[in-house]
C-alpha cells in the first residue's frame, strides 16, 4: 500500500417530491403508524413520474456536488464507479453515461450492483486503486430510482424505498493515519430469494405478461431480511474492530445503510452502544439502497458531526447478501 485513500469531497441530492405515509396510504392499505412503529421512515424523495428524472440525472447532481467540495474538476477524474441496481439503461452502463454529462474524459467508468451495499463496494475498490498509487481521482456513486421498481400495489415493499443519488470523490491521503484503514466484505448467495426481481434478466426474460404480473418489480421475504441484517451487520463489525484491536467505545460515529430504524436499534444494542452515535436519516429518505451509505456520511459531514480524528465504523448489507464493514479516519 502506497497511501490511504481519504474522501476528499462527498455530495447527494434527492428529488424535490416529497412523499409522505398519509399520502401511501391512498395507494396501499397501510398507516402512517405502522410504517412509522415497522421501519421509522416518516416520508421518502420520489420522482414525480417515471422518465421525469433518472438515475443519472441525479447522480450528476451528486457528483457536482463532491467534485465541488473537493475542489476538483471533472476533466481530473481517473475512474468513475456507480452502484446502482436501477441503471438508465440495459446498456451501456450508467457510469458510462455520467461520465459523458460531466465531461469526465479521462476517467474508466464503470456500474456495479451489491444492492444497499454498493456504495460500500464502490468504496472498497476504488480505496484499492488509490493505495495501490495506480489512480489519483477517483469518483464513487450510489443511485437508485427505487420507485421505477417498486411494485406499487405491494405494501410490504413500496412503503420502505426512496430516490436519491450519492458521491464521494477518492484521493490520495496526505497523511498515512487519515483516511479508510481497511475493508471486510462478505457475500452469502443462498439467500438470492430474499429480495430480488423476478423477470427482466436472462433468467426469465420480459414476456407478455412480465407487466401484468409485476415480474420486473421487487419481491422481499422481509422477516429473513431483517433477521440476517441484524446478524450480519453486528457480526461484521465486531470483526473489523477486532482484526485492528479497536474497541466500539473508540468508534466516534456508525455511517449505516438506512435500512430500518429498527435493523440499526438492534445493531446498536448487539454492540453495546446508544443510538446517537449513528447519523440516522431514514426517517426522511426511506431505504435508497445503493445511495444510502454515502448519503448518510454526505450529511454527518455537512452537519460538521465529524471532528479531525474521528474514527466512523461503516456498514452496509444488501440483496444478494452483500454486506461488509469499514474503518475510516477523518
Ligand atoms: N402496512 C400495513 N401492514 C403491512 C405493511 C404495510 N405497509 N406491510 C406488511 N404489512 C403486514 C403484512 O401483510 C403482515 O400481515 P399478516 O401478519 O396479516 O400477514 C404483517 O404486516 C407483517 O408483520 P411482520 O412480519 O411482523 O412485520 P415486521 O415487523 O417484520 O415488519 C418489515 C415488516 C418492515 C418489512 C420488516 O420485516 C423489515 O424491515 N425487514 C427488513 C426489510 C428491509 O430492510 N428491506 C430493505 C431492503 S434490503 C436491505 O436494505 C438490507
């Protein structure tokens, strides 16, 4: 390892439509109160309609976004990546066509998908590309138009998910002891029923009923869901902290996937700790998977919730599973 990579500028944005649980209620046969006591979300950003905005659309925003704090320009970027299950397009992919808006002309760019955990992939490979001293400027995404494949007669999934895109821009640290210090992910693939799509892939291709039936759309086993999250969330980062002889009194701030308020209370408690050291934002964002992580770290650092020193623990788990932990300097 050459140096470590810190997050030099860090951006989100989320459409302006505001949707709240009285308004889903006329959709779906739910209640703000069970929605509010089951998952702690009071309301999510949507898209006004389909096609009004896109996944790119949004993450060219978020991206304008770190690139301004981070005092760079476009032109400088070596890589982007964007963690996205709801790409523009099949093909090509959607950082390709970020990387066409910003006129990033010198940056590789490419999609990955690990769910709610693909900002923390996303991270992962491109702290790898910066230790490794192969890249300087690296641009990480997470963007989801959740609501474009969300079944929206389903109240056991379309309460839970919001829009929103992410960024952070990667650089070099000028200090060894800033930045992500390491890494662990972890993938169990027996569990690929808990939240998938059934159609639209190779597996099953669109078919003439694909839209009656709601193929395309998310389907979640969401008691399994919560379960494993809760195990795997906990179990990863008690590993980390282990693996770097830290304990979790030394850990400043938790930057969680906002999942479910209830998924991080019961982490917390697992861990021995009080709910006021995660930044919490799910009660007006809802689950916006792949955007998630690093619209949660996009506000502690707006808020100024991080002093120079902190120690954050991140964690993110998603479909698949995917999940992982990281230790990260300010
Ligand atoms: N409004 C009212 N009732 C509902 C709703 C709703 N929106 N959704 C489901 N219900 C009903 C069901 O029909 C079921 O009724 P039944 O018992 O008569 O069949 C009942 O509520 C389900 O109750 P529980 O299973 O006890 O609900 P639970 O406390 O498990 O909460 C929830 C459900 C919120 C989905 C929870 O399991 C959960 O959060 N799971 C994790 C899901 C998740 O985080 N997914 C995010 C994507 S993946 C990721 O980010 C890791």
């Amino acid at each position: 390892m050459i140096s470590s990579a810190i997050i030099s500028g860090s951006g989100a944005f989320t459409p302006p439509n505001t949707v709240t649980n009285v308004e889903l209620c006329k959709r779906v046969d739910t209640s703000d109160e069970w929605i509010v006591s089951r998952t702690g979300i009071k309301s999510r950003q949507l898209i006004a309609k389909e096609g009004e905005m896109t996944t790119v659309d949004m993450a060219e925003k978020a991206a304008q976004a770190a690139l301004d704090m981070a005092k760079i320009k476009a032109i400088e970027l070596d890589m982007i990546i964007v963690a996205t299950v709801t790409p523009d397009y099949r093909l090509p992919s959607a950082a390709c066509l970020l990387q066409n808006k910003l006129a990033a002309r010198n940056a590789c760019a490419f999609d990955l998908i690990a769910a709610c955990a693909g900002s923390l992939y996303g991270l992962s490979i491109a702290s790898q590309f910066i230790s490794s001293g192969k890249y300087k400027k690296i641009l990480v995404i997470g963007a989801e138009t959740m609501s474009t494949i969300l079944n929206w007669s389903d109240r056991n999934t379309c309460v839970l998910f919001g829009d929103a895109a992410s960024a952070a821009i990667l650089e070099p640290s000028p200090d060894p002891e800033k930045g992500f210090i390491d890494f662990q992910l972890y993938s169990d693939g027996t569990h690929w029923q808990d939240i998938w799509i059934p159609e639209g892939g190779s597996k099953n291709p669109v078919s003439a009923d694909t839209f009656e039936k709601k193929g395309d759309r998310v389907l979640m086993n969401g008691r399994e869901t919560f379960k494993f999250a809760v195990r795997a969330l906990t179990s990863a980062a008690l590993k980390i902290l282990e693996s770097h002889r830290v304990s979790i009194e030394q850990v400043h701030h938790i930057v969680a996937h906002q999942a479910n308020l209830r998924i991080i209370e019961a982490v917390a408690e697992r861990l021995g700790i009080s709910l006021d050291r995660f930044i919490i934002n799910i009660d007006r964002f809802a689950n916006t998977s792949s955007a998630s992580l690093l619209l949660t770290f996009d506000e502690g650092k707006r808020l100024k919730r991080f002093k120079d020193n902190d120690l954050i623990l991140m964690l993110a788990i998603g479909s698949g599973f995917a999940w992982g932990a990281s230790l990260y300097r300010m």
